[in-house]
C-alpha cells in the first residue's frame, strides 16, 4: 500500500537505486517515468558502468569494444530514450569480415552476412561459401543450427552441460568451432564453448541467428560510450527530476518498522519506499539484509570473467573496413575507433577486443606490445610499414559474470523475499549472458517489480516488441 501525507492523501511514493550503470540507469528511468520519486547512487564520479569512456591525451578512449545486435530491443530501447540511437546505428544487414592468416595457401577472407530471405535461408548463401570451413564441415554446421533451433534455451537442462560438448554431439569439427561457433559465442558470452552453458548458447545461437532475418545486424556508437551512457544518461536522469549522487556508495540498506527502508550513506541517510540493488553480485551479497534470500551465499558462486582491450594508434590509415575478426591468430576482433575518438593529424586507431582473456589479463603492457603488433601486421599488411604513436592496454578483470555451466541456477530473479527489496544487473535472471541488453532487461524486471508492489500501472516498455 502506497505511504499517505497528512491529508490522507497517497504521497509519491519514493526509491533509491544504488548503482550507476545501464541496469540502474534504466530502474531509475522507469520508476521515475511511473511519478516516483528517485535517487540515484553510484560510487564512481560517473554513469555507465562498466561501459564508460576516459581522455588520454587528445583522445577520448573506450574502456572497451562494446556492440549490440538489431535482436537487443531493450538496449535499443535505452538508446531511444537517452536520444542516442543515431549515434549507434545498425548494419543496413549483417556482415562480418573473417580474415584467416593460417591457411595453407596464405591469407583468406571469409564473410558471414545475410540475404534478405526468411530464416534460415538468409544466412544459406554465406554458409554455403564460407571459405574456412569444408563442404562437409558447412553441411554438418546447417544440421546442427536446425537442432539448435529445436530448443529452448530456458530448458534447465541446458544449462548443465557445456557448449562444447552439445557441439561435439551434433557433429561439429574442432574447426568448425574454432571458425564459426567460437568466433560468434567468445565475444557475446565472453567464453569458449567448453565453459559456456550450453543454455546461455543457445539463447545467443536461437535468438541472433535463428529467429528474425536481421536480428544479427551489428550496431556499435559512433561516439565515445561515456557520451550515451553518461552524458545523454545523466541529462535524460535530470529531466525526470531522479536526484542522480555521484561518487556516493550505499554503506548499509536496512528496513524500518514501518516497512520503509533506510539507506546509510557517508554523511546522509536516505528513506525510501523501495531499493533497487543495481551493483555486481559481491556488492550486493555485502548489502542484502539478512533473510533477503533463500540462500545469499550462492551470489559468490557466479563467477568472473575478463575482457582484455589493445589500443594502437598508427601513424597512418592501415584498416579500410570498420572492423574484422581473425582466425589463425590470437587476435579476435579489430575495430576502427578513429572517428570517435577525435583523433586528428591522419593516422588510424584501432582497438583490439580479447574477450575470455583470463590468460592475458594480467601480462605487461611490453609483453602484450610484443606479441600483438606482429600480429596485426601479419593481418594488416599495411601497418607493416607503419609507425605507432601509442600502445596502451585497458583491462576489466570482472567484465561479466562467467557463464559456466550451471551459472542459470545461481543467478536470482528481480525480487528478493524482503518487501521493497529488488536486484538488477546483468549477472541477474535476465535470461541472457551478461551484454548491455541483459543489463537493460533487469532494470525493467526491477523497475517493474516495484512499480506492481507500488500499485502504480506501466507498460512493459517491450510489450509491443514482444
């Protein structure tokens, strides 16, 4: 039941979200889209998680690669509501340049793109010429993506076994995981098929691929990320009047007798009608008031795991096409951020996205610059005679949660056992690995989630996607 005033009124209900990124951004843009009041903490002096962006030297630089698909609707959904979809456009239609620098007969490049046909024959013709796979290879790929569309990715069944093995299964070669499975499921699970859920596959797999012709199509920002993620966010936060507390951390949350809450912070109490816990799974565990879950320990057991990020920046252009994965080297996938990094005088940016890199996230910054940049002049020949301005190194030991077999039945849902109490974060039971759209998708459930307990009525903002 919603507080009253001393007219007897109903007053405006009242919430603080702790946590700053896409999934407390998107709670807060929610709850205070519905008329409640809202406050916002985050404990870094800026929004966007771990999706963010920083100055070095005359270039404004991305922690990290980050892209999302036509299939994302709630993160093309925050892109809107921010006013920043034009500064993140899509592929007119899906095609990702594979180059292969281990073949036999040299370097090869590969394409995996779609025709404009119904599913699955949009991607026939691509498979069907895929050069770095065997005819054989390719026939048994066609069988197992028709399995695969067979499933249900929230079967829990799937979730306790592994990728690899269902690959292994069905018929799948070692190269056609290296060259086509692997290629697609490291940079969205951020895992190799053998510690990925085979649940967290298939939902990738079944969801990007085979469901809407052009639900694969790429988009990524053509603009810093801490312009949308921050900037826009912050302006969007300030126009629906949600108090937004930066470098502020929850120190203590506890429920009051009345069955309000408290929030503690360094200086100031804050009191509430409801707390959205928008932080990682440690975080959270460390706030959660006793009781709030069955078993809150089980938060620990969800894993970590890291995203490693290159930076080179050459002297001249060495990359013509704005991005392409490799097969045949330790390098994943190349993108060109020139343009949104500002960079001026005529030479090229690159930024060189490892996902799993629990081998490498810890290597010196020499030692990364020793192996890498043969490696790009191996796939780019022009950067052979190039000079490099800068080498530099981002890393994100915890990026996501590591969607391990078995991970589905560690992640909770939205809403704890303590009234007024909800989780959000992508690590949360979005149903997706962790990505920007897993994110976005648990502010939902937890804005959602209160909203019903509040009384108050809202549209699912992907109801009619849906």
């Amino acid at each position: 039941m919603a507080p009253t005033d001393a007219r007897g009124a109903a007053a405006r209900p009242g919430a603080v979200v702790v946590g700053g990124g896409l999934a407390g951004i998107t709670a807060a843009i929610q709850l205070a889209d519905a008329g409640v009041a809202v406050t916002l903490l985050e404990g870094r002096p800026r929004l966007g998680g771990l999706a963010f962006s920083f100055r070095r030297g005359d270039l404004t630089v991305d922690n990290g690669q980050h892209v999302y698909l036509r299939c994302c609707t709630a993160y093309r959904w925050f892109l809107d509501r921010v006013d920043g979809a034009r500064l993140a456009p899509l592929q007119d239609r899906l095609d990702v340049p594979v180059l292969d620098v281990a073949h036999p007969r040299g370097p090869r490049l590969g394409r995996i793109r779609r025709d404009p046909l119904p599913v699955p024959f949009h991607l026939a013709r691509s498979l069907a010429t895929y050069p770095h796979l065997s005819l054989a290879e390719r026939a048994s790929v066609g069988r197992a993506a028709l399995a695969l569309k067979k499933l249900d990715p929230a079967d829990p069944a799937l979730d306790g076994i592994d990728f690899a093995t269902w690959l292994g299964r069905h018929g799948q070669s070692p190269r056609a995981i290296e060259a086509l499975w692997d290629l697609v499921g490291i940079p969205t699970l951020n895992a190799p098929a053998p510690d990925a859920s085979m649940g967290l596959a298939a939902m990738v797999f079944k969801t990007g691929l085979l469901t809407d012709p052009g639900a694969a199509d790429i988009g990524w920002a053509h603009v810093p990320l801490g312009h949308l993620h921050d900037t826009l966010a912050a302006k969007t936060l300030d126009g629906l009047g949600v108090r937004t507390l930066l470098r502020t951390k929850a120190e203590r949350i506890s429920r009051t007798d009345d069955g309000r809450w408290t929030v503690e912070l360094p200086g100031e109490t804050l009191h509430a009608d409801a707390v959205v816990l928008a932080v990682p799974q440690t975080e959270t565990h460390a706030l959660l008031p006793e009781d709030a879950l069955d078993d809150a320990d089980r938060l620990l057991d969800i894993g970590t795991a890291p995203i490693l990020d290159l930076h080179v920046v050459y002297d001249r252009k060495v990359l013509k096409r704005p991005f392409f994965t490799a097969l045949g080297s330790p390098v994943q996938w190349v993108f060109d951020r020139t343009g949104s990094s500002g960079l001026t005088g005529g030479g090229q940016y690159l930024a060189v996205s490892q996902s799993a890199a629990q081998d490498e996230i810890d290597e010196p910054v020499a030692a990364l610059r020793e192996r890498y940049l043969p490696e790009l002049e191996r796939l780019l020949p022009a950067a052979r005679g190039a000079g490099v301005r800068d080498f530099f190194v981002t890393r994100e030991r915890t990026a996501t949660f590591a969607p391990t077999p078995g991970v589905g039945r560690l992640r909770p849902g939205a809403r704890t056992r303590a009234p007024g109490l909800y989780l959000a974060g992508a690590w949360t039971a979005t149903g997706w690995p962790a990505t920007m759209e897993g994110a976005v998708r648990s502010g939902f459930s937890a804005a959602g989630a209160a909203l019903s307990a509040f009384g108050r009525r809202h549209d699912h903002p992907l109801q009619e996607a849906a």
